[in-house]
C-alpha cells in the first residue's frame, strides 16, 4: 500500500474536513485508537501503516489491509481491554474484525453492507433482508384501491360543427368533446397537422364555422368520469329544489342567501361548482350568466349549452336584459321614485373591499345608474324599495342606497346609520332580493321569473304588514 506524505498528514487536534473524524489528542499527530476513519479511508500511525481505533476493548483488522493480510490493532483497550502496541499479534485467538459505524447502519435497518474492496462492476448492491416480517394489525383488512381508469383509443371521425359550436376556437373544440384529452395533447395533434377543417390545416386559435367538417385522428383520452355519486346525486336534488325554471337551454334557479356563486379563498360549496354534477357526456356544462352577491337571494341566470351562453352574453352586454330587485332600507326616500347616477370605484381594504362614489375621470371608476321606487312603508322608519339596476356593477344597489342616505337592513357592509336599532322579530340578514328577471331566449321568445321572498325577508314583510302581491311602480322606469 502506497504510503502518504505531505499534506495528506493528519495534523495535531484539528479536525479534516475531509474526512469529518478528529486525529489523536496529546498532541501526537494521527495516533491510533482515537476515533473511527471515515468509510473508505484508511487512518495511519506514524510509520504509515493502516491503524483503527479499538474502543469497545476488542481487536479490529484493516479492511484495506494489503494483501499480505498484515494486521494492526488499537495500542489500548477502552473499558478495561488490554494494552497492545501497533502490529502486535496473538496466535491462536479468534479473530472478530469490528464492524463500522456505517455497517451497523446498514444492519439495524434490514440492508446488508456492500463489499468496499470489490471492483465497481462486482459491489453487491443494496437489498433487504430476505426474512418477511411478521404480519401487522393493519394487515388484517387490506385497503380497497381506486385504480385509474384506462385511456380509451379512438378512430378517425369527422364531425360537423352544429349551432351551437359556432364561433369556437379549435383548441377549446377538441377540449370540450374529449374532456379527458390533456393540452399538450390538443396542441400537438393542431401542431402537426393531425386535425384538419375543410381538408385544411388549422391553428389552435382559429374560429369554428357552422357546418365546417372537422376530420379528428386517433387520439388515446382518458375514460369520462362516471356521474354516479351520491355526492352527485344529493347536488342535482339541492339544484332541482332551486329552480324556477328550466328549458333544453336555460336554467332559472332561486339561489339561498348565503350561498355563493363562484368560488373564492375558502369557498368549499359554490353554485359553480354544483353544476358540475349536471355536466352531459359530450362535455357541456352548464354556466353563469350573470353573478349575484353571496347575501343577495333570488334569481339567476344559467346557460345550459354553448349557443345559450353566447347569446345570453350578447343580452347582458348590450343591456337588453331587466332585473328587477326588492330591498328593505332604513328611512323613506325623498323623492320616493328617482334616479341615482354616480361612478364607483374599489376601495380595497385590509380585511374586505368596499365601492365608493369616485369623481368623472379617476383611476378605476365606472358609471353606475340605479332607478328606485318606494313601494310601502313602515311609518318613517322603514320601507320596501324596489330597484331597477341598469348597469352592473359591484355592490351596485347597496352602494347607491348607502349614497343616498337609506342602506339597506342588514348590509354588513354598506349600512352605517347611527342610533339605529333593528325593530323586534327581524332579522339581521341582508334584506335584498333579486325578484324578477326578463330576458329574451336564446331561440326566441322571452323569458319572465319572478323568486319569492327568502324566509327572512317574508318574515319582515309579515311583521311590517307589507303585501307582496302590490303594485310595483318600478316596471313604469325607463330602461336606460
């Protein structure tokens, strides 16, 4: 064995980061016996020959000894062991070579070391111990496996593109008829020219046309999932008490107070998420329309198919549709029909965000114009307010009524009054409903729902006297 020189020294009392163990104290530099060499390197007395510590009083071989088989052993015996000098060797004992720290490792956890001195293509790899454990508690009763379902193949198919599809990029096309085709898979089939429209190549982002001839090649899509449920099942139930109305394309439903429609940071249950559960097997799911605040009861709008989302979308953009909302507030508005035009902007709080009256021109602001009527009162303490929106914006109603000077009962957000006490038997729950909506179908025609009051507010309407079957001024408002 080539013996070391220079650098490669131990020095005194100073710790090598090389090889993460002490040399020997006292000042002698690489004394035997004082601490453990690494796994792979061989630690050296004065006159360079292998040396390892003893420690537990027992005799330890080199394992890179050379191949003359020399031995060195610790020059003491830790906990009484005896005295012996390196290269000392007792005839006719039984030799026990000391096993590694690293050795003991591998031992206590079931692996059998591997054999350092062997060349690299013959070290024995690692591997558990061959003798299986006995059986655990949790043994008895296996757990049942969801396993995933297969992909699915398909053939060469040619679809014409319906009514419904038309105006639909390609990409969102592929998307919605194979809901278990992932992206990547969508864009390379467009990429390399797989998918073609009219016998032409396509891009991802191009336009459908009805009655273009789609030719989609063999694709492997994952199997759709299974509508089943109860979870499913008990969601459909909570959507079918809901509804109001409900043709091939439209959806109506009377959504609850305190439900809310899309999702949002710890939002578990949303009616978003719900009409998942009434998805169809070509992919299409039903889709808002349109939004109510989480307070605000009453109806809202759904599209069942794309052609109804499109066109229904089209209505709320060039204002076409009516909503026509009922509202209890504090005080009686003067005059009791009016207009109220202001823009709005966020103010963004630390815990929640709030509309405010902006000024023409600022950053953020939007137009927002409100017609109101009062329909009843209670003394000049309390009245039914029916309010026509024309715009949509956040917070609309509750932000004009809080403007003029009359919030809405029970707004956590908007209602500010001072010395203003609830009256008995009500409750302190956001008194707004979205009472009726007139918008014209799809397919022709017009739709008119009206949502009954929630509990709450009918318990108000009971107390306060009010009839719900009264006149209501606010159809005679303007539309814009």
């Amino acid at each position: 064995m080539k013996k070391r020189s220079g650098p490669d020294r131990r020095k005194s009392g100073k710790r090598s980061d090389r090889s993460g163990f002490h040399g020997g104290g006292g000042g002698r530099a690489g004394r035997p016996g004082q601490g453990k060499a690494p796994k792979g390197v061989a630690a050296r007395d004065r006159s360079g020959k292998p040396a390892y510590g003893g420690g537990d009083g027992g005799r330890s071989r080199s394992r890179h000894a050379d191949d003359r088989g020399e031995r060195s052993f610790a020059p003491r015996g830790g906990r009484g062991g005896p005295r012996r000098s390196a290269g000392q060797d007792f005839a006719g004992e039984e030799f026990r070579p000391r096993r590694t720290r690293a050795e003991r490792g591998y031992a206590r956890h079931g692996f059998e070391a591997p054999d350092l001195d062997a060349p690299p293509s013959e070290a024995r790899p690692r591997t558990r111990r061959e003798t299986p454990r006995g059986p655990r508690a949790t043994d008895a009763a296996p757990r049942e496996t969801t396993r995933q379902a297969p992909r699915q193949p398909t053939g060469v198919q040619t679809v014409t593109v319906s009514a419904d599809e038309n105006g639909m990029r390609v990409d969102r096309f592929l998307e919605a008829k194979f809901p278990g085709l992932s992206f990547s898979h969508i864009q390379r089939v467009i990429r390399k020219g797989e998918l073609r429209i009219d016998g032409k190549r396509a891009d991802s982002k191009d336009r459908l046309e009805t009655g273009q001839k789609v030719r989609i090649p063999p694709l492997r899509v994952d199997a759709p999932k299974v509508r089943g449920s109860e979870a499913d099942a008990k969601t459909r139930a909570a959507l079918k008490e809901m509804t109001l109305y409900e043709d091939a394309d439209v959806l109506v439903l009377n959504k609850p107070i305190g439900l809310a429609v899309q999702g949002g940071s710890g939002m578990v249950r949303h009616i978003d998420g719900m009409l998942e559960a009434l998805q169809e097997r070509d992919g299409q799911r039903p889709r808002l329309v349109h939004r109510l605040d989480r307070d605000t009861a009453g109806c809202l709008l759904v599209a069942k198919t794309r052609f109804a989302a499109s066109a229904l979308a089209r209505t709320f953009r060039t204002r076409s549709a009516r909503k026509l909302y009922w509202a209890l507030v504090a005080g009686v508005p003067k005059p009791k029909q009016g207009r109220i035009s202001t823009f709005l902007a966020k103010d963004e709080r630390e815990e929640e965000s709030l509309m405010r009256i902006a000024r023409h021109g600022e950053e953020g602001a939007s137009h927002a114009v409100t017609y109101y009527a009062v329909v009843e009162t209670a003394g000049q303490s309390l009245s039914w307010v029916s309010l026509k929106p024309v715009t949509g914006r956040t917070h609309q109603l509750r932000a004009h009524m809080e403007h003029i000077g009359h919030p809405i009962v029970g707004d956590p957000k908007y209602f500010r009054k001072e010395n203003w006490h609830l009256p008995g038997g009500m409750q302190d729950r956001l008194h707004l409903l979205a009472r009726r909506i007139v918008v014209p179908h799809p397919r022709g025609g017009v739709i008119d729902v009206t949502a009954p009051l929630p509990p709450h507010m009918a318990q108000s309407w009971n107390l306060l006297g009010f009839d719900a079957s009264r006149y209501d001024p606010i159809v005679e408002a303007p539309e814009e």
